[in-house]
C-alpha cells in the first residue's frame, strides 16, 4: 500500500463532511464524511484549486466535483 501524501482544506463546517484532504501529485482527495466513512476521488487541479478558497462550501464542491 501506498502512502497517501496530503494536505489538508482550510477548515470550514459542513453538515455531512468533516474534512478533506488532497494529493496534488495523484490529483485526488479523501473525503471523510461525519459518519467516519471515508472515499477517495480523483478530480482536476482546478478542483482542488477551487477547494483552497475558504470562501467555498465542501458540500458545495463535493456536489460538484465528487458525484
């Protein structure tokens, strides 16, 4: 197993996720949501980018970039 080398979202509430943290070398995130379950997405450098904007929602994102 790999190691998943990552950093961490700006901090922000959220009903559903407790954080996300991306891989910007691999292009992909693990989501944790409140229920402790845990996915990992492949998604594109602007998305990530995007999610770096503490200004942006993560339900909002995941809806965007996740489904």
């Amino acid at each position: 197993m790999t190691a998943f080398i990552t950093a961490s979202a700006p901090a922000r509430t959220s009903s559903f996720i407790s954080d996300i943290d991306y891989n910007l070398e691999t292009s992909t995130v693990r989501v944790e949501f409140k229920n402790q379950d845990v996915n990992y997405y492949a998604v594109t450098l602007n998305a990530i980018q995007e999610l770096l904007n503490p200004m942006t929602s993560f339900g909002f994102w995941f809806n965007k970039y996740c489904r």
